[in-house]
C-alpha cells in the first residue's frame, strides 16, 4: 500500500469510526448472528492476490458488523463496561503506527519511561500507597497469574523455580472470588485442590474469621499457606471483601496478599470510595483494569506491587541478546510479567488521563454511580421486582418476583424474560446465579450512557416482565 493510498482510506477508517461513535446507538446491541453463521460467509482459503480496502471494507460492514457485539453501545449493560474513548483510540492507532516492542529501557525508552510515570500518575489517582510500583498487563488474569507465581516464589525462597514444587502450597480465595484465580492456580502449579473458598456473608463478601481457621487447619494439616486472594468488587455481584481484616490475618500468618479489584479499583478515583483501600498498606499487589471503566480500550490492565525487586526475581532471565549496559539503571518490564514483547500501552492511558483529566474521569464514575442509584431506586418502589445484591457501584443485581412462586418458577421465568428484553436488540443485559437464584445484572458504565438509556431500560424491562 503506497502513501497516497494509506491516508485515503486512513481518513475514511477516521471518519467510519467517528460515525460508529454515534450511530452504534442504531445497531442491535447483541449481535444476532446464529453460531457458524459468519464463518459461512468467508472463504476458507486466503486470497492468491492482494484486494484493495474497499473491497476489504465492504465485506466488513457486509459480514463482520452484523457478528458484532456493540460494546460501546449506550445501552450496553451485560457484563461490565469495557468502555472506549476517542483519546484512547487515536493513542492505539499511534502505538501501530509506530510498531514498537516495548520489552526492554533501550527498545523504546520513552515507552518504559511513560509506562513508570502514568502508573505512578494512576497509584496516586485511586490512592495507593504512595512506596507502590506499577506495570501495564494485558488482562487482570494475567496480573493475578503474576501474583500466585510471586507468591510461590517468596513463600519457598525461590525454590520452586528451579527445584519445583515438594510440599503442597494453599491459595485462599472468597467463594465469589473471579474464575481467574483458579485459572492461576492451575496455571501456576499449585493444582486447584489447592484452592481452598472461603464462604461468605449476606452481603458476599468473604468472612475472614473463616480464612483463618482454614489457615490454621492447614498448616496443622502440614501445608504451607502461601496466597490470599482478596476481591474489592466481586464479577457477580461487586461484593467487597474486608481487606483490613484480611490483610491482618496475612500478616500474622505470613500470607502474600494480592487484591482484584478489576472492575471496582476505578471507582476508587472518587476519594469517598476509598474505604474499601483501608488495609492497602499490608498488601503485595493489586491489580484493577482501565480497560473497564476507566476509556482506555481493550487491553490495559494495571497491575501494582510493593515490592518490584520479588516480581522481577520471580520472572527474570539474562539471555545473553537480551542483556544492555542500561540493565543497572533503567526498568526493563520484561522482566515485571510472563510476556517478553510488550505492546506500547502507556501511550493510550496518558492520552485517556490527560484528555479527561482526573476530574473528567472522576465525573464519569460519579455519573454511573448516579444512575445506578436510581435505577434501584426506581426497583425498589416496584413490587414485582427484587433487589437481590447490595449495590456499592454501578452494578445492580434484581430478579422479577410475584411473591407467590417458587424459586424454581422464579429461576425458569427469569430466564426468559432476559432474553425476551435482549431479543429486543435495545440493551443487552447479563445474568448471574445467587445461592441457586436466577438473578438479572444491569450494570452501567458506557461512556455514552445517559439517564435516558437507563430509563429506556428500565421501562423495556418492566413491559417484558407484564408481557410474560
Ligand atoms: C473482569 C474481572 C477479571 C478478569 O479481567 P480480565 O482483564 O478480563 O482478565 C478478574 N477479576 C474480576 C473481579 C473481574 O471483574
């Protein structure tokens, strides 16, 4: 593709997404698409010449747009937010343009140097202790994943990475804790049996009283408790675990202690938020995601430790053709993760951070928390409907409920009233199941969402359930 060619269809790919920014609000916001449908569609083998974009194009808004589930759409309230922003967009087409592999000081050193500077930015943001050090991950998985190999590490003196393991080693998590940490607990040898879930109270946070006996009863039973989960906003419900009272029982038994706070840690930018921080002191690492609801797009996770000097240990390799008269001076993030190449993340959060300001993301929150407050407000007043969660965020747990059926009836007519409201194309909510409950989640945090998405839902919702 020559010059000319590139910035034509640059400026139309520009223009294409400016447009999507706003019209995405016409499009169905779960695609439709039936499985394999699209695989139809395109040709099983590659093609022997090179075709131009338009033609490119054109099978993408023909087969691909109609597969797409709209994530930026207003109305988008399954899941959490994985929330965009113009800023955010231009940085990643930057980071492409310029292609650079941030493994290494001397393969980007202002990449390495941004990377240091916004993570301190973004420690002090959401008020982390200020001794923290950051790193940018792809996913919070990969953070936590990080966290259980240190763990590891610290808790046999870095035994276990030459010699492996020799006696089991016990991860504690909340019964509501994110599949991720037992993906990382496979994934980093422990073996899931090793996974021990601690239960929780009415509100789903983990009892810590539980924790430690479960400690204590390991030990006696001559394993080594070695990690401590906690979560600061649970995926089902955003449940917050009491991190004070968790991080005392790690440090009298000498636990790591690693917070997911993937989706709750960005409401920490509002200062009134900051309770559930109340025992960061003790903690190890932490990681929370931007590319939730903070408009950095897909992928930039954020992942904060104590003490670097014991990640790096657990990661580092000094190949020969890797190694720099820099090493001394300057931090290589090769060695802060699992990856070797690294994308040039830093880029898009310092456009987010200084696009928006602190005060224009803290805006944001405030607003979603706004109007997950009246949403509930509004479900309250209803008798039909159940708050069944409490709501510390922007997520708000409910079912349809005529006060006369079963649990079992309950559970079947939920069902189908939420895919009655996601048939309709108009919002796109999600599910989750509280001790056996069928429980719909509406969870708010598009940047584009304006109360009278919230309310449009809101009446969708409440028409579905009297037409059922
Ligand atoms: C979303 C989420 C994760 C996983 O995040 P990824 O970045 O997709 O790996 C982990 N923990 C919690 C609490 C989450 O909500």
């Amino acid at each position: 593709m020559d010059k000319e060619t590139f910035k034509q269809y640059g400026y139309e790919l520009v223009d294409w997404i400016a447009d999507y920014f706003t019209d995405v609000e016409q499009y169905p916001v779960k695609s439709t698409a039936k499985p394999g449908e699209i695989k139809k569609k395109l040709p099983g083998n590659p093609p022997r010449e090179g075709e131009g974009v338009d033609t490119i194009m054109n099978d993408f808004k023909e087969i691909l747009l109609p597969g797409i589930t709209h994530w930026q759409h207003p109305s988008w309230f399954a899941y959490f937010p994985a929330n965009n922003s113009p800023p955010s967009v231009l940085a990643e087409l930057l980071t492409a343009g310029l292609g650079v592999q941030c493994m290494v000081w001397q393969t980007s050193p202002a990449a390495a140097e941004l990377e240091e500077v916004v993570m301190d930015w973004l420690r002090d943001m959401i008020g982390l202790p200020s001794g923290m050090s950051g790193v940018i991950q792809d996913t919070a998985s990969t953070a936590t994943l990080c966290a259980l190999l240190t763990a590891r590490e610290v808790c046999t003196g870095f035994e276990t990475n030459v010699k492996g393991f020799r006696k089991p080693l016990r991860v504690y998590a909340s019964r509501e804790a994110h599949s991720s940490v037992e993906k990382g607990v496979k994934a980093a040898g422990y073996g899931r049996e090793n996974l021990f879930y601690i239960s929780t109270d009415e509100s789903f946070a983990m009892i810590p009283s539980l924790l430690e006996e479960a400690v204590i009863k390991d030990k006696e039973k001559g394993f080594q408790p070695t990690c401590v989960v906690a979560s600061l906003g649970t995926t089902s419900t955003t449940a917050v675990d009491p991190l004070e009272a968790i991080a005392e029982i790690c440090r009298r038994h000498g636990l790591w202690l690693h917070v997911d706070a993937a989706y709750a840690g960005t409401a920490a930018l509002l200062e009134e938020n900051r309770d559930m921080l109340r025992g960061m002191e003790q903690a190890d690492s932490f990681v929370f995601n931007p590319h939730k609801w903070m408009l950095t797009n897909f992928d930039c996770s954020a992942y904060f430790v104590k003490d670097p000097e014991l990640l790096v240990r657990t990661f580092d390799i000094s190949p020969e053709y890797l190694k720099t008269s820099f090493d001394e001076q300057v931090k290589n993030y090769r060695d802060w993760g699992v990856q070797l190449g690294r994308r040039f993340r830093a880029l898009k959060l310092w456009f987010v951070i200084r696009s928006y300001g602190v005060k224009g993301l803290q805006n944001m929150v405030r607003e979603h928390l706004r109007l997950a407050q009246l949403f509930k407000g509004w479900l309250e007043e209803e008798d039909h409907f159940q708050l069944m969660a409490p709501v510390p965020f922007s997520l708000v747990c409910f079912r349809y409920n005529d006060g006369v059926s079963s649990d079992e009836h309950l559970n079947k007519y939920n069902q189908e009233l939420l895919e009655r409201i996601n048939a309709t194309g108009r919002v796109f909510l999600s599910h989750t199941s509280i001790k056996g409950r069928y429980v719909l989640r509406m969870s708010i945090g598009q940047r584009t969402t304006e109360e009278r998405h919230v309310r449009q839902a809101w009446e969708l919702i409440r028409r579905e359930a009297d037409r059922l």
